[in-house]
C-alpha cells in the first residue's frame, strides 16, 4: 500500500475544488498582462523567501546519511519505500529552540524533510533503544513517515498555491491533507498506541505522552464543536490534535470515536476572525495584499487598455494613410485636398474627354484618375474619379447610341455584370431624372473574388450618345458613400 491508496476520502474532494479553482485563477493570471506581470512578482517574491530558507536548513542542519546518525536514515529510507517513493528526501535535523516540530518541503525539484532536534530528543526521551541497528517502530517512524507522506501524496504542489490562500478552502485541504499524513504514519509505524502517543508528545511533550490517558485525550474532541474552536479551526492548516488521535483510533475501531460536528455559525465568521487563528491570518492577509494590488492595478489596466487602443487606432489610421497615398501614387491622382480649397472645389464640374459632358465632384475627397492611367483599366473609360480613403469609384462610359434603346442598354449592362460576378442580384432599377432627360438608375450587387462589390448603373441616351455612369464600391463601404453617387449621378448632363 503506497501513500496514494492512504488519502482520505476529505482529501480527495477538496483536492479537486482546489484544482478547479487553481487551475482558473492560473489561466486567468495567464490570458492578463497585468495579471501575469503581479503573478510573476509574487511567484518570485515567494521563491526568493523560500530558497533562503532552505539555504538557512541545508547551511546550518544536520544532513543524515549512510555515514550521518545512519540509525536513523534506515529509518527514513524504509519509510520512503513503504510509502512508494522511489527515492528518499534530503532529510535535517535542526536545532529550534524547544519547538516540537518537523515538516517536509521543496524546492524545484528537490523534496527535504526536517526534523526539530528537540523533537528528536523527545522520542528518544521515550525509546532510548533508537541506538539499536534493528530497533522496533516508534513515535519517530510516525513522525518521519507523517512528513514523508506529503511529499509521497504530492501536497507541495505550485498548481494548488491559489486555491492555498483562500480562507476557508486553503485551510480544509490542509487539514485534510493532515489526516492523510497521519494515516500514512500510522501506516509505517503499525501499531496504534505508538502513532497516538507521537501526536501526544506533540501536544504535552514526552513525559506527558507516556502518562496520558489516550481515549479521554482523543474525547477532548468534543470541545471542537464550540463556536470559537470551530472559527480558530477553520482558520488553522491543522485539526485539533485530540481530532487527529480519535481519527487514528476511528480508523482501527469504526464507529468508536466519530467527529463532532462544528458549530454552524463559525463558517461564515470564520473568515473575519481569521487573524487570530494560526494558518488564517497568513491567508487573510494575503487576500488583503491581493485585494490592495487589486485596486491599484485594475484602474491602472483600464488605461493601459484604452491607451493600446489609441495607439491600435493611431497605427491602423497611419497604415489607411500610407495606403492611400500608395494608391494615389499608382494611379497618377492629384494630391489630396487642403481645408482652404476642400469648399471650392465641392461645387467644381467635372468634364468629359471624348464626350461632351459634365457632373459635380461628389465631394472633396474625389481625385481624377489621369485619362491616360483610366483607360489603361478600361479601354471604353472617359473619365474616371477615385476616393483613396474608402476605395470608392465613379466613371463613365460614353458611345454612340445607334439604334440603342434604354431597355437594350439596360440589358447589356444587366448581361455584362452577370458575366463579370461570380454572384450577382439586382436590388433596383427604376427611371431616373437626370439634369439631360430621363433615363434609368439601376442598382445591384455582385461578388468577384470573395469580394462583395455594390454598384450603381446611370444610363442615359442623349444626343444620339448613350452613357453610363458607373459607381461602385465595397459593400460595407457603399452606405457612406451612396448619396454622394447618387447626386453626382443625378447631375450628369450632356452638352
């Protein structure tokens, strides 16, 4: 049996919240720029904090080895196996001061285990057979294995740092993750009295632990259902120690010693008195740190956001700029209009080359494209007009009618643009009025390249000439432009 088999069925569900909720916080720092950037930050600051502490252990403890206390190295080693690791940790004693304690950790990829000497000392305290080579299970292979079993179940996982800081949540997988080290101790230890006695000493030292009554210790579990337990529990990476011996002697007697349930009122409250608890006021106060980073950030991201959109809009505005002109270029246009002659040349005509005609610039944002340039486009042109900025276009068509009606130049126009799209449709035609007569304005719609191109046909006959004026643009583009065509259109007139 691995320590995977040991975790308990409390572990495994609040595992999964905390990957859940890992894993968006995670995405949602990864998708931000601002996010990433503090995630980054803290992520760095944490690390830097941590590495010097492990510096603090490995510079100053006592590293066991094959040749260091190999007594007790043996020990860990049969842990690390029992517990389906493959290799043992980096495993320290250090000296702390009279605090009982010991506690596995990582950096990277390496694991350590540490042991408080004074910890050490108080198991020896009550198994002075330690010394032996072959000596039998005590409180220590509890004590070793319970840390073990962290690094075998994979609690020292970055992935779950998120959901860590969370009050509540953070708190309940810890001390889920307790019960299940516990187990794991028990495992390795195998015998009931040891694995209680070793969380005794943790709660009165070892000469307390051996003089205890180990069943009305683990009845104290009942003081936990009080409401001011039940706040400074919640808060706490640890369960109450008397909760910890009666989930051992639960797990060798079911039904024996159940868990008392907590006072209602203590979830919700938890989390406002969590300064006070040991593993809640760390969690508060980062939600807190959060929370502050959080105001300074979001307001300072609105604008870098609004910014990038000013630049975005500025950089594609350049871009339409330089495009135009580069249009402009090729076709031979005149340069664009200033503000002082924009007004003049809104009312200006614009004139046939073979044909007597002439219609009003749409506006001044139309340039001539030069005759020469127009009919190397389209050898039937006689004129041709341009606006670069949203690659409209307005020309016309001149001939000598002949024996050509309205209807039949309706229907060549009709046969040629069908010819011309890969799709086509008419949305329109009807008579029109234009400043020479009567004619016809025709309205439609075609696709050539996966291009959708709207056009409008004016067709007029006059003086034995038959003319058409042609416009057109994209259809997206065609609503701004469509009433500026159709006056041009309306003021065509024949000499």
């Amino acid at each position: 049996m691995t320590a995977q088999d040991l975790r308990t069925p409390q572990e495994r569900t609040r595992y999964s919240f905390a990957v859940v909720f890992s894993v968006l916080v995670w995405i949602v720092l990864a998708v931000s720029l601002i996010g990433a950037v503090y995630g980054l930050f803290i992520a760095g600051f944490i690390l830097c904090a941590h590495a010097l502490l492990i510096a603090h252990l490995t510079g100053n403890g006592v590293r066991l080895g094959p040749q260091q206390l190999p007594q007790l190295w043996r020990r860990v080693e049969a842990a690390s196996h029992k517990l389906g690791l493959a290799q043992p940790p980096e495993t320290y004693v250090i000296q702390s001061g009279g605090v009982l304690n010991a506690f596995a950790t990582r950096l990277a990829s390496r694991r350590f285990v540490v042991i408080c000497s004074d910890l050490l000392d108080a198991c020896e305290l009550r198994n002075p057979s330690l010394d032996l080579a072959e000596p039998p299970p005590t409180e220590l292979d509890f004590i070793l294995a319970h840390e073990i079993g962290h690094i075998a179940c994979n609690h020292l996982t970055w992935l779950l740092l998120p959901a860590r800081l969370v009050p509540l949540l953070g708190a309940a997988y810890s001390r889920a993750c307790e019960y299940t080290c516990d187990a794991c101790g028990h495992a390795v230890a195998g015998n009931l009295e040891v694995s209680a006695r070793a969380l005794a000493i943790l709660a009165g030292g070892p000469v307390v632990a051996q003089r205890i009554d180990l069943e009305a210790f683990a009845a104290q579990r009942g003081m936990a259902s009080g409401f001011w337990a039940g706040v400074y529990e919640l808060n706490a990476s640890h369960p109450y120690l008397p909760k910890r011996v009666a989930a051992l002697l639960e797990r060798e007697r079911p039904g024996w010693a159940p868990m008392p349930q907590r006072n209602l009122l203590s979830y919700p409250l938890a989390p406002l008195f969590g300064f006070g608890a040991g593993g809640g006021g760390a969690a508060l106060a980062v939600v807190a740190v959060i929370g502050i980073l959080a105001a300074i950030a979001i307001p300072q991201f609105v604008k870098f956001q609004e910014r990038a959109k000013a630049a975005q809009a500025a950089v594609h505005d350049r871009e339409k700029h330089i495009e135009d002109e580069q249009r402009r270029m090729d076709l031979g246009l005149e340069p664009p209009a200033t503000a002082e002659d924009s007004a003049a040349k809104t009312d200006q005509w614009f004139e046939g080359d073979t044909f007597k005609w002439r219609l009003k610039l749409p506006g001044p944002q139309w340039r001539a494209v030069p005759t020469a340039v127009a009919r190397q486009q389209n050898a039937l042109v006689d004129r041709w007009m341009t606006r670069p900025d949203i690659d409209a276009h307005l020309l016309v068509i001149g001939e000598a009618a002949g024996k050509t009606t309205i209807d039949s130049l309706t229907e060549a126009v009709l046969t040629n643009g069908k010819a011309s799209s890969d799709s086509f449709e008419i949305l329109e035609q009807k008579p029109f009025a234009f400043a020479s007569g009567a004619g016809r304005l025709l309205h439609t719609r075609g696709k050539m390249k996966d291009l959708e191109i709207e056009y409008y046909y004016g067709l007029v006959l006059a003086h034995d000439q038959a003319f058409q004026i042609v416009a057109f643009t994209s259809k997206d583009k065609f609503s701004t432009v469509q009433a500026e065509l159709q006056a041009a259109i309306a003021s065509f007139e024949v000499k």
